[in-house]
C-alpha cells in the first residue's frame, strides 16, 4: 500500500522515497532525465521504477522525444493510489478530497455561525470526511493525511486551534482539533495558518521555484503567508493574523487587539461595517456579500469607505515588500475577486510606496486557486512533511 511506503521513514526507504518525490514533483519524466538528477546506477533506478509500477504507484505518462532509438517511455504518480483530505476552518469551512497531484475529487463546505461551537463543528467536519470517502467507494486505509488551514493563532506542535481572531463562533479557545479529528481518521494530520497553506499551494500551483512569494488574504481579518526560495516561513504559533496589526495610521482608529491605528481598524469587513454606520447610522451592513452588493449598486458612501480601505491595504502591503521583498505578491478575498476597482486600488496604492528600486521587479496579482488555496495547500503541507529528513 503506498500510504505504508509513505509513512516509512526507516533509512533504507529514503532513497526510494526520493525517487518517488521526484517522479511526483517533475512527471512525466523519463528515466533519463530522473538520472541528471537521481544519483545511482541505471540498473537500479530500472529496479526501483519496475517496482513502483509493479506496485501500482507510478504509471506511465506516454512517450518522450527520441534521441535516435525508441522514444522514451515518461513516468508519474498514479494519480488514483491515494487521496489527502484538506480542510479549511474559517468563516467558511470547507472539506476537499483530493487526488495525489492534488486534484479536487468533490467537496463539502458550510458557513460558520453563532452556534458553530467546537463540539458542534468538529462532528459536523468529521461526518462531512466520511461522506465524501463513501461517496468516492474508498475507505480510511485510503487516507494518507489530512491538513487543515485554519485561522490563528495555533498551537501547532499539539494541534490546537487558540481562540482565533474574528472567529464568529465562540467557544474556540485551546481546542485540540487535531486530536479530535484522529479519533475518527488515525492517519498523519498537520494544522496550520490558512495564509500559509494558501501560499503554498499557489507556490506550487504557479510552477515557483527560487521566488520569494507573499500572499495576503483580506477580509474580516488580515492574514499573510510568505515563501521564500521555496520555504514557508511560518511562525511558531501559526499567527498570520499578525499582519492585520501593521500600524497603517499612528493614534487612528482603535482595534480589537486594543491598539491605535491597525490595518485591521481599517481594511477588515468589520472595521468597513463600523466606519459605513458611523457616517450613515441608518445604514447597518452585517455580511460582506451586502457589503459587495452595495459596492456594485454605487452607494456613495460604501464606495467612499471601501475606496479608503484600498488605500490602507496598500500602504500595509507596501510595507511589507519593503520589509520582506517577494518577487510575487498574490492577493486573495472577497472584494479582491468581486470589484476589480477595488484590486486596482490596493495594487496602484502598494505600487506607488514601494520603495523605487524595487518597483519593477515586483508583481502583484490575484492568486489562481481562490478560495480552495488554503485546504489544498494543508494537503500538500502533508504530503511535503512524508520527505523531509
């Protein structure tokens, strides 16, 4: 079963294992090319190649270009010898079965609210697990991991959520979801900031290699993951959140973390909720899809706060390519994918105070995978956990 092989950190299955990663990360490839990188004999790679084939692992991808013989027969993963789970736990939670190149098979997803407390949630996601394997005729065994993108901050060596910010739901403090979850499925299960799993799959998505990579998420909080040269540069308690406390305007507006002036106090839903109320008292936003329909309706004074929004974001944006120069900036949300006027800001206003020198190197766009970022990227956090030595 390849889960076992997977899973077998043993010395004597490292090699093997590396041979697999680089089927996984470069097919279809031949066997030629594995050599350029795969130091050990070409009899042994022919072995070790039979072996994955025989064993259902690997599978053949059609031919190469020939070089004056045969064309060579190219190499990659049998897409359907495993599944992964990813999960993502924000205001929307949502269930992916993938395949192994992380192919979406079906998904199941909910929107958090009030009542959506720890002992009401995780059933409902571990239930939602087990109807989407019954659905696809696989079972458990099936299962090589599970990863799980959720807001911060984490304890994420004893996979525990801690009272994440602005979490609509209570009750969220101190829980050992990844212990909950193993109850049912006892396979190998990370947890992280969805930020981070986000910017790893649009890592992988895009093709990146050595780029330094920041990916911003906004909406009723801030978070950013960054990738760079290829490495997630997480933090130790998996709080992304903490780009969302960039000062953006010294003694300004107040934030739910107590401090003056945060990006949050300005360019989360929230914050645009608030400043739209306090300027028309008759007006009460409570979603960000009324948020969106005023937007697109040309309410004066929603285009003025949502335009005032864009200006901060892309001040704090700036600051944070100053600070960590990525090559790629990609941004995410639910006004950066509905208003195009409103991405356009944020970008034109990050481009203007970014400091000169780097202003044509750098890139900023959408990301490519959406929403599904974050519980993709948890499952590929999984499968690049089984190959670090």
């Amino acid at each position: 079963m390849l889960r076992d092989f997977i899973w077998d950190d043993s010395k004597k299955n490292q090699n093997r294992k590396s041979l697999y990663q680089l089927i996984h990360r470069e097919g279809p490839i031949s066997k030629s090319n594995v050599l350029k990188s795969f130091s050990v004999p070409q009899t042994t790679l022919t072995r070790m190649v039979a072996e994955f084939e025989g064993n259902g692992w690997i599978r053949s991808g059609g031919f190469g270009q020939p070089s004056g013989g045969r064309p060579p027969v190219l190499y990659k993963v049998r897409e359907d010898a495993g599944y992964f789970i990813g999960i993502e736990i924000a205001r929307v939670v949502q269930v992916l079965l993938l395949d192994l190149e992380f192919n979406i098979l079906n998904r199941k997803k909910f929107s958090v609210t009030v009542e959506h407390t720890p002992e009401i949630t995780i059933p409902f996601i571990i239930n939602m697990m087990k109807q989407l394997i019954q659905t696809h005729q696989i079972s458990v065994s099936d299962i090589i991991g599970i990863g799980i993108g959720a807001i911060g901050p984490l304890d994420r060596n004893n996979g525990r959520m801690i009272n994440p910010e602005s979490f609509i739901a209570s009750g969220w403090d101190n829980v050992p979801i990844v212990n909950e979850i193993k109850k049912e499925f006892p396979v190998p299960i990370l947890i992280n900031n969805g930020a981070n799993t986000a910017a790893l799959a649009e890592y992988q998505a895009q093709l990146f290699s050595s780029e330094n990579l920041l990916y911003c998420i906004s909406g009723y909080g801030i978070r950013c993951g960054f990738i760079q040269a290829g490495i997630s540069l997480n933090s130790r308690q998996g709080d992304a959140s903490s780009y969302g406390h960039i000062i953006v305007e010294p003694g300004g507006r107040l934030c739910s973390c107590g401090k003056k002036g945060c990006l949050n106090a300005y360019s989360s839903f929230g914050a645009m909720f608030a400043q739209i109320k306090r300027e028309v008292p008759s007006m009460e936003l409570t979603s960000s899809g009324q948020l969106v329909e005023a937007l697109n309706q040309n309410v004066h004074i929603v285009e003025k706060v949502v335009q005032e929004s864009a200006y901060y974001y892309g001040l704090a944006v700036a600051n944070m390519i100053n600070l960590l120069h990525p090559d790629v900036v990609l941004l995410e949300g639910k006004l950066i994918k509905e208003s195009e006027a409103y991405m356009n800001d944020v970008i034109s206003i990050a481009t203007e105070h970014v400091y000169s020198n780097r202003r044509r190197d750098i890139t900023i766009r959408k990301g490519q995978l959406g929403r599904d970022a974050v519980a993709v990227g948890a499952a590929v956090e999984v499968f690049h956990s089984f190959f670090k030595r």
